[in-house]
C-alpha cells in the first residue's frame, strides 16, 4: 500500500541498558527477533507503506546500525543517518534531524525498539480528517500500569496518565511508538535541548486539541528489556511484503 507520506524518521540511538548482557557489545536496534534485528522489521514495514526515505536517529554504537544498513539499497528504501553526539531525549532527536524533513509537509515518526505492526492507513485517515498536527497509533493492553495510558474524546487525545497515575490491571490504550505528524511540530522543539516527544510536545499538541490517536496496531511487542525480549521473540508472527 501506498500511503503518500515519503519520509520517515526513527529513533534508533537508546544503549539498551535494560537489556544487558545482549547489549554489551551489539546496538540496541540490531539485537534479533525472528532472525532479524528489530529495527529492521520497523523498516521492512514503512517499505511496505510506500515510504522511500528513512532517516535513523542513531548515537549509542550508532557505527553498527551503519554499517548494517548502510544506505538501504539492500532493503529498498533509501537511509540516511542523524548522529546525537548528546542524548537529546526523543524530541531532541527529531529536532536535530528537522533539516532532513522540513520540506515534506507530513511524516512519519516511530520508535525503533518494538516489533509492531501498525495500519499506517488508519492512523492518516484520522490525521487527515481532523486537520491534526499528529495522530498517534495506540494499542489495547491488559494493564496500563506497565506502561501509561492514553485518554480520548472519541478520537482527539485529551490526557496522558503516566504509569504510576495509571490503574494496576485495567484494560486501556497506550501509545505504541508509531506516529504521522506535521512538520509544524518542529515550531514546539527547542534546538540542542533535552526534550521528550511523549511528556513535553504531546501534552502541548493535546492542549491545542490538535493532536488524535486511534487503536491501529496488530501485533505490538515492546523489546525494552529482557523479558519483554523473550515475549516478542516467542510471540511475533507478523512479515510485510
């Protein structure tokens, strides 16, 4: 499916401290789940949007992630590279990597550490139809608490609970690290700061009541330590053509 969105921005620099020994001596991104890194899969299922460009917000053991992926010719997507020198949070990083994205009016923003599969389709079908400046995929989990918890009026978000304001075993949505966004974002980053795309752009986009969500994720596994690892690699099913 072609999505009409060009370029994609995915963060890809976290040192994967909670998934150590495995981190050790490889990149977060690169550790495997189905025989391929994770980050891969998040490339192999833009490619399967029609996204032609890809720019990887690398840092930690950001020369694996190069030299496994080069310039993405082996994939069929074109990659370039936006280097943090410092840990500028996940906002941070996309504002160092703007130059790469300022000329297209939308795009698509992703964590590069879960496995998932997201209807890129829907999540811009409500971006569209509500003149958003972001919409974000969100998913259903049996318990908020691990993670925090989203809150709609029908589909425009009005609320996030961190994990701690979140109830202990309820059914609810999160956000599941897959977002279409306007460049008008960049307007809400300051340059060459620590800044959060989740707890200092979202909240303001949720203000302005210009920011939407909607349950668009098949199978989604956080990898974010090692028993959520082994959850994905025993558990993930999903490919893209």
């Amino acid at each position: 499916m072609n999505l009409g969105i060009r370029k994609a921005f995915v963060l890809a620099g976290g040192k994967g401290e909670r998934l150590r020994p495995l981190t050790l001596e490889t990149a977060k991104p690169l550790v495997e789940v189905a025989g391929k890194p994770i980050l891969q899969w998040n490339l192999e299922l833009l490619r399967s949007y029609g996204v032609e460009e890809v720019v990887l917000g690398i840092g930690h053991m950001g020369h694996q992630v190069q030299h496994f992926f080069k310039d993405g010719e082996d994939l069929g997507i074109a990659i370039a590279y936006s280097v943090e020198k410092d840990f500028l949070g996940t906002a941070g990083a996309l504002k160092l990597a703007e130059h790469f994205l300022d000329d297209e009016e939308t795009f698509i923003m992703m964590n590069g550490d879960e496995v998932k599969d997201v209807f890129f389709d829907k999540v811009k079908s409500v971006y569209e139809k509500n003149d958003a400046q972001g919409c974000i995929s969100l998913t259903r989990v049996k318990d908020v608490s691990e993670f925090g918890s989203v809150k709609l009026d029908g589909e425009r978000i009005t609320a996030f609970l961190e994990k701690s304001q979140s109830p202990q075993n309820e059914q609810g949505l999160v956000n599941c690290g897959a977002y279409v966004l306007s460049n008008q974002v960049f307007d809400l980053i300051p340059k060459e700061q620590k800044v959060s795309i989740e707890k200092d752009v979202f909240p303001k986009l949720a203000e302005q009541k210009r920011l939407f969500g909607i349950e668009s994720t098949g199978q989604w596994f956080p990898t974010d330590d090692l028993p959520r690892l082994e959850n994905a690699r025993s558990g993930w099913k999903t490919t893209f053509k």
